[in-house]
C-alpha cells in the first residue's frame, strides 16, 4: 500500500490544522502523513504551555472568620438560613422551582403588606432593585423627583439621570426627615411622574414617617416609589394602605439573608406606566416584560430570561418564612424596644445620639455623633480587631460625622446591644484622642 485518500471529518481537521494543501487529494505514504502530524503536535505545544500558575491561596482551604456584624448590613444569617441555602441546586427552570419562587412572592406580599401581582426577587442586591425600578418606570425625559436626606436619595438620582430622566432634587440635611408640606411643595413646583423617596435612610439613622405621601404624590398625578432596604421587617410599613405605587428592599438586613435576592413590587398604577412605555427599558436583565413573565406575574407559561441565584432564593424563602412565623408586629416591636435599649446605653456612655427627633430615629440602624477628639476608624478598627464586631462609620454624606450600630433581625438583641456597648466603652478608653 503506497498512499491512502483522506475523506470526510479526519481530511477536514487536517486542512484545519494547517498541514498542506496536497492533504486534501493526498497520495502521500502514511509514514509521511504521520512525520507531519507529529510536528505539527510538537508545535501546538508551545502555544498551549500555561504561562499562569494555580493561584497558591487557592490550593488552600477556605477561611472565613467569625463576626458579630453590628453595622448597617449584611447582618448574620442564622443556621436555619445557611442550611437552605446550602442544599443542592436544582434547574431554575423547574417546576420545583417556580413553586419556591411563588412561596417566595406571597412573603415578600406579606412582608410588604401588599396584593400586587407583580412582586417578585431581583437576582441581585437592593442597588439592582432600585435599578429595576427605575428603568422600568422612567423613560428619558421624564421629570424625577428625589427625596435626598443620605447617600440613598443621592445614588437613585445617579440612577435616574443615567436613563435620561429629568432629575429634579429636594435636599434635606442628613438627620432629618421630609415634613409632608415640603414634599407637596416640590411635588407643585416640579411636575414630576415619579417622586423616590428612603423610608430607612441607613446613612443617617433617619425613619421617614410615610403617611400621607401616597395621597399628596396622587394627588399631583404622580407615582411613589420607596426605598425600604434598611426598613423592611424593622419598622411599620404598609404598601397597600399608605399608597407606595413601586416598594423595594433587600435580602441581608432584618431578614437575615445573604445578599443577592431583592424583593420588589409594582402596583397596577406603576404597571400601566411599565406596559405603556414608548420605549424599551435600558436594561434587558431587569426588564419588567421578561421578569413578570419569570416570576408567573403575567399568567402565561415561563420562558427563560436568566439563570436565577437557585441557592440564594431557597434561603430568601427561609428567611421569608421565619419572618411569617414570627409576624410582622413582633419583629416591629423587638426592633423598637431594643433600639431603645441601646439608645439608652449609648446616652449613658456620654456619647451623643446624631438623629436629635426620637421619633426619626430608624430602630435597625442607630447613629452617633462621633465624640469630639477622636477618628471614628480608629473606634471602628480597634472594636473589629479586640472585639470581632463590626460597627461602621458614616456614608455619603455623614462620612466622617458618624458610628453606625445595627440591631437587625437575629442580631436585635439586648446581648448583642451590651456587647457593642462594651466594645464601645473600651474604646473610648484605649484610642487616642487627638491633639487639636
């Protein structure tokens, strides 16, 4: 046998290999044919050689450190969530799982007092559901006004103005909380479609009393939307009964769950502005057409949009479910009697609450002016490194001007109060206050 005709898939990989064009009508010796794929191997290797070794920190075991997280988010989560979310993945299509997905919207409904139909989890933090619900409601040129009085307000414009909104904004001083005469005035002045309001402004420790701003922003032909991600299962809120037309939150404050999952819901108001766009929204991932579909919101058979965070909303569910057992008005009511506790001690440490109205003081997330003479990192590092507890210093706005202590879901104890009051009081004692 002198030569052989290669045909079919091995003469088309050879060709795409590269080896001469005779190849294709090849009467060469096999021997030949062999020598070349030889070499041709010889020089493959050289371009495949790994020039990045395994990353040695990876060829160790992971080590996560035990914290008291008592800062404004992410909170601890408790075994019963850990356990859920560390069960086995199943297909986010499955009918297993749109079931999981449907517990998880009637206790995000609970949680938020609310029948919508379309309330669903964003498979991202509570940044992507304010996103969501911005670029599903604004389209470029709409007239927005925000409601700023901490770092929330400041960041929902930034939002508003990257889709094309026309961004109106009505500032407060960080501390204080809007009065419904200064919301009815901007909302006269403005015109807006859309008024964003912080329920729980977490980078001041503000609760911003939400009665009777569904009313005045209807009354103006306008929709609200609220921020309740340092609020939600802390403090009284009720979407259906105080007019909230688009109410989102996050998973890893009170409830207790990893971040990632964020619960959201559009009323029939907020719908009609969604459906009747004259534009598509900015975002194909958050898009309200595909999500309501997603989440069984539109009652017709699901078709895939996103791989969703499987694992992350089996602990959103469990979370949602300890909230439910619990109820609503006990978590209420534990976080505003340990607020106070703390409050309490706090005053008794000589040291200066920064929200001067009790009645705007936030119960999850307490401020404190930082005491006159020291740097506030200094307390927070040396209560981190003593201590394993995280307290935090301000953000946006109050940077610098505030310590953050947060008592949320788990973490809301009278324990967890005197431990971070004790860490505190240290503190105090050991951090050098300065010079001048």
């Amino acid at each position: 046998m002198s030569g052989v005709v290669l045909r079919g898939p091995l003469l088309a990989h050879l060709t795409r290999c590269g080896l001469p064009a005779q190849v294709e009508r090849s009467s060469a010796p096999l021997a030949q044919l062999g020598s070349q794929c030889k070499a041709f191997s010889r020089s493959m290797s050289v371009h495949i050689e790994l020039t990045v070794p395994p990353p040695q920190a990876l060829l160790k075991p992971l080590v996560v450190p035990k914290k008291l997280l008592l800062g404004p988010g992410p909170s601890n989560i408790s075994s019963r969530v850990q356990e859920a979310g560390g069960k086995q993945v199943i297909g986010h299509m499955h009918s297993e799982m749109f079931e999981i997905m449907n517990e998880i919207k009637a206790g995000i409904q609970y949680a938020f007092q609310t029948t919508n139909k379309l309330t669903m989890a964003i498979s991202g933090s509570g940044h992507a559901a304010m996103e969501a619900a911005l670029a599903n409601v604004v389209e470029p040129g709409d007239v927005v006004l925000i409601g700023i009085h901490g770092v929330w307000g400041e960041r929902a414009a930034d939002i508003a103005e990257r889709i094309g909104g026309d961004v109106r904004r009505c500032v407060i001083p960080p501390g204080q909380k809007f009065t419904l005469q200064e919301i009815e005035q901007a909302l006269v002045h403005h015109k807006p479609s859309l008024f964003f309001i912080t329920h729980g402004e977490s980078s001041s420790g503000v609760v911003q009393e939400m009665d009777g701003i569904g009313p005045l922003c209807h009354k103006h032909n306008c929709l609200l939307l609220v921020d309740s991600v340092a609020s939600l299962g802390g403090v009284p809120l009720y979407m259906d009964k105080q007019g909230i037309d688009i109410l989102y939150s996050g998973s890893q404050k009170v409830l207790n769950c990893p971040p990632g999952t964020a619960p959201l819901s559009f009323n029939n108001k907020a719908c009609q502005k969604i459906f009747n766009r004259k534009t598509k929204p900015t975002s194909l991932y958050l898009d309200m057409s595909w999500l309501s579909n997603l989440w069984g919101c539109d009652g017709s058979p699901r078709k895939y949009h996103h791989t969703t965070p499987v694992t992350g909303l089996f602990a959103l569910r469990e979370a949602l479910a300890i909230l439910a057992e619990e109820g609503l008005e006990k978590s209420w009511k534990l976080h505003q009697e340990n607020a106070e506790y703390l409050y309490k001690g706090i005053q008794e440490l000589g040291l200066e609450l920064f929200v001067k109205d009790k009645a705007s003081r936030l119960p999850t997330v307490t401020t404190i002016a930082v005491p006159d003479g020291y740097e506030w990192k200094d307390i927070t590092d040396f209560i981190m490194k003593k201590y394993q507890i995280e307290i935090t210093g301000g953000l946006g706005p109050t940077i610098g001007k505030v310590l953050r202590i947060g008592l949320m879901g788990i973490n809301c104890t009278k324990t967890n109060a005197d431990l971070v009051l004790g860490a505190l009081k240290d503190a105090l004692k050991q951090c050098k206050k300065s010079k001048h």
